[in-house]
C-alpha cells in the first residue's frame, strides 16, 4: 500500500494518523509541581515518512498531550511538507479560522502556490484567485505561518513580509 499523500494524512482521524506515527512518551522538564517531573505525560508524536515531530507536555494528562502534539504535527506538515501546486488558477478562499477543518489544507496549497512563485506574494495570490492583501493578511492570523513564510523569503534572497 502506498504512503498517503499529505492532503490524506490532513484529514486523517487521530487513530488513523497515529499508525503512520512513532510516539515517544517521558517525563516533562522544567518547573510544575509535584507530578511534572513523576509521571511520563509528556508525548513526542514523530511522522515516520517525512521524521517532522510535535512534542508536546502542556497538561498532566498524557491522552490531553497526545491529541494536542497530533494537532501541532498537522500544523508543522502542512508548514513545511512541499508539493507542486496544480497548473493554472485555483480558487482557494481562507477557510473561517484556524480550528476549521479545512484550514491546514488551504494553508498547505497556499505555501505550495508560494513556493512554485519563488515566494512572490503578489502571483501567488494571483494564481489563488484572490488579492495580495487578502492573502497577506489571512496569513498573517497564523504566527507559525508567518514565520516560516518569512524565513523562506529571506532563504530566496527576499525582503521579510511586514504585518498588516
């Protein structure tokens, strides 16, 4: 069987991600009490075919770590798992937030147009079918988007993007 694609492995359900995934748990460093330092609550999630990993250790509770280093997990992948950007324009509109289902896919086709345009914001958005600003400014709601975008920029000689 073939390895699912990223868009699939976005709209995988946990259990199903999770088979694709290697999961470490251990004890959290730092500060936080009594049952911080006792108890193996933190959980490192890595995917096993790109080796991008989420670690997470917020809560006490090692399902709660779990679920939220899954969630940060689709969140890097679609950060920084590439893909050729279909040909011709595309009609690619933010979904409502970031908790959408639809988001990390919007935000995976919107890096893919990015990168295919050598970072130029303005084709991009040309290409999504929407304007400049839009685009900017929809992206701008995600911090870890913004920059990753901007390292991406300065890696392709390219001025830093600015906040609206």
């Amino acid at each position: 069987m073939p390895d699912p694609t990223r868009d699939e492995i976005l709209r995988m359900p946990d259990d199903e991600l999770l088979r694709h995934c290697r999961v470490d748990t251990f004890r959290g460093s730092g500060r936080g009490g009594q049952k911080r330092n006792v108890t193996e609550s933190a959980v490192r999630v890595t995917h096993l075919a790109t080796a991008l990993s989420a670690v997470n250790d917020e809560t006490r509770s090692q399902l709660q770590n779990r679920a939220r280093a899954l969630r940060q997990l689709r969140h890097r992948l679609a950060l920084e798992w590439r893909q050729p950007a279909p040909a011709g324009r595309l009609s690619l509109v933010c979904p409502a937030g970031r908790r959408s289902d639809d988001y990390l896919l919007w935000l995976a086709a919107v890096l893919d147009l990015i990168e295919t345009h050598c970072g130029r914001i303005s084709d991009a958005a040309a290409a999504c079918g929407t304007s400049t600003g839009r685009l900017v400014r929809d992206l701008a709601g995600d911090p870890q988007a913004w920059q990753h975008l901007n390292q991406r920029r300065l890696a392709a000689g390219l001025k830093p993007l600015r906040m609206p």
